[in-house]
C-alpha cells in the first residue's frame, strides 16, 4: 500500500540550517522521509499546540525516558488513591472508579511505549514489564466492562420494546400485514422485560466475579512486583545500551513503523458494503483499533502530544468494540437453557440491533478517518 500524501505523524520540525528562514525548509526536507499531517480538508497542521520539537532533542535520554517517568509516576499516583477511595470507610466509588480508570490509562500507556520503542530499552525489561502491565489493565477493565455493557443492553431494550419498533430494525418484506407486527410488537414487550432480568442476572455476576477477582489481584505478590517495577521506572529508565546518544531516527523510525502498520491495517479494513452480521469481519476492526491506540501513544512520545485529527476515529472504534461484545452478551444469553420462546426473540431482535450499531459505527470511522487514501488500496 503506497503511504497518503498526507500523513499522520508530524516529524519535528529539523534544526534551521544556516541561512535558512522559518519559511524555508531546509535542504533534504522534502523527501519521502518528510511528514506532515492534514485535517479532512488536506490542510497541513501541527497537532501540538506547543509546536513540533527540535529534531536534534529527540533523544531516548531527552523525550522517551522523561515520558516513561512521568507516566510512572501518575500510575504511582492514581494507585495511590485508589487504595484510599476503595478503602471500606470510604463510601466513594465514583472515586474509586476514576482512579482505576486513570491507573489503566497510565498503565496502557507505559506499556504502549514500550512496544513501539522496545529498541531503545533494555529487551528482556521491557517484554517483562509489557506483558504485567497488560495483564494488569485487562483485569481493571473487565469490571467496568461488564457495567457498560449491562446499562449498553438495558437502554437498548427499553428503546426497542417502545411501542413501534425502530425503522431501520423494523424494515418487513412487501406484502407482509399490520396485525405480524402488531403481534411481533407485542412478543417484544413481553420478552423484553424477562430479557432484561436475564442480561442483568448474568452481567452482575461476571461484574462481581471480576470486582473480586480485580482485589484479589491488588492484594497479589504479582501486582506488587509490578509496582515496584513502575516505582523504579518512576526514577531510572532501563536503556538500551548506547541508547542515550542515538538519534532522532531511534524514536522517528519505530514511531512511523506504527503509523505505516495503522494505515495498512486501515487500509485492509472491510469494505463498507459487506454483511453487517459477518462476525468472523470484527477481529479486523479490533486490530485496527489497538493499532491506533499504539499510534497515539507513540505520538505523545515525539510529538508531546496526540494527533486530535484522530480523536473522532478512535472514538467510532471504542464504540465499534462495545457494541461487538453488547451483541455477543445477547447471543450468549440467548443461548440459556430453557428460556421462554418471547425471551429468545427478544434477545435475537437486541442482538440484532448491536449488530445494527456495529455497522453504524464503522460508518463513523470512515467518516471521521482524515486520511482518506488509506481507506482504500491503489
């Protein structure tokens, strides 16, 4: 796949050239090596309010260490009050939840950097520590997972279940009578209601099974050794050896390395006409979303900032994701043993409707996507 003319990561702007203007790009400036970021109107900009840095301060000593600290030091910190708002004389589990919430943001984000910038570190430190961190933001994330899902379906019912089914899920062949809806209408509302009890029933019991499981874990010899880890890493940053003198090409090179596997990615995505309920197209568009996850973080890292022409897109893909595993929640719950046949329909018209809001939300990605040469191969 041949790169957009306009690309999603900005390579700081290089140290001016003797004789040279700010308006005068210096020599070797405009090659393939060159990049540059566009709006959707193809308009060049920079995404970092500060302005891009100095290509001769992109150093692993000067740009990638001081971030890993500082990511380091808000998981300390964000672990810090999660022990006191979870404590039991503390009532606050809204506070409770924002601070698991920025723990897995920290957390994601040390991990992130440690992938794309594996080079610059120490190997062996870095695939340790990745691999306990991801451990770690998977099992904070269930339980807050499961919450959404459960309030995601619920809503959804009660839309659903309203006294005429929606257009775009209510669409009937030619020919076929008012009283089939009515009476499709009516087996709705009566499932719906069972349905919703059914949905709630299980999705509490993995939310509690992962609430437990997600303190079992903070009290675990494994979480303390990782944030022991993190603590060190608050102070000393593991590098590769040498790494302190390299280059900007020692973070440009695995920055763009990420951007080039997001754009083919993007790139491979279905094409939109296919079969909204083809399951087996999902894991495409989850690949496509960690891809831009990584892609983010490591422009946070050259760039001090993350690109907001993304913002949109990464939004549609975490909606893509909950509305993927809402529909599976109903599909398996359908999948009870002995339900009633109105619990069974509605639960096949809320899967149904998921798989609806799946389709609709890759329609948002294409929208919002700036780039749009990499949505289709030459």
């Amino acid at each position: 796949m041949r790169r957009p003319d306009q690309q999603t990561t900005t390579r700081p702007t290089p140290d001016a050239a003797p004789g040279t203007t700010p308006d005068t790009p210096p020599a070797g400036a405009t090659g393939p090596g060159t990049r540059r970021t566009a709006d959707a109107g193809g308009a060049a900009r920079s995404p970092d309010p500060a302005g891009p840095r100095p290509a001769g301060d992109l150093t692993t000593e000067a740009v990638l260490a001081p971030y890993l600290r500082g990511q380091a030091a808000e998981f300390l910190r964000s672990l810090r009050l999660h022990h006191e708002h979870s404590a039991p004389a503390d009532s606050g589990g809204h506070d409770a939840a924002a601070a698991t919430r920025a723990l897995r943001r920290s957390a994601r984000r040390i991990s992130g950097s440690l992938h794309t910038f594996r080079a610059a570190l120490d190997p062996l430190w870095a695939d340790q520590l990745r691999a306990e961190l991801a451990w770690l933001s998977g099992l904070l994330a269930r339980e807050h997972a499961y919450a959404n899902r459960l309030t995601r379906l619920v809503e959804a019912l009660h839309q659903l279940s309203g006294p005429a089914l929606p257009a775009a899920r209510g669409v009937r062949a030619a020919g076929e009578s008012a009283t089939t809806d009515a009476q499709g209408r009516a087996a709705l509302g009566v499932g719906a209601a069972r349905a919703g009890a059914l949905l709630e029933r299980r999705l509490t019991l993995a939310r509690t099974r992962s609430h437990s499981a997600a303190l079992q874990a903070l009290g675990s010899s494994r979480f303390h050794a990782v944030a022991d880890a993190v603590a060190l890493l608050a102070s000393d940053v593991p590098l590769a050896p040498g790494a302190s003198g390299r280059t900007a090409e020692a973070l440009l090179e695995p920055a763009e390395r990420a951007e080039q596997r997001l754009l083919t990615a993007v790139a491979a995505l279905p094409p939109d006409d296919t079969e909204p309920y083809n399951e087996a197209q999902d894991a495409a568009w989850h690949q496509a979303r960690l891809l831009l996850r990584l892609h983010r973080y490591a422009h946070e890292v050259v760039l001090g900032a993350a690109d907001p022409a993304l913002t949109g897109a990464g939004h549609a893909l975490d909606l893509h994701r909950d509305a993927v595993e809402a529909a599976g929640a109903a599909a398996a719950a359908a999948r009870t043993p002995r339900i009633a046949p109105a619990t069974a329909y509605a639960l096949g018209v809320l899967h149904a409707d998921q798989r609806h809001e799946v389709e609709a939300a890759r329609t948002v990605f294409r929208e919002t996507w700036p780039y749009a040469a990499a949505l289709s191969t030459p």
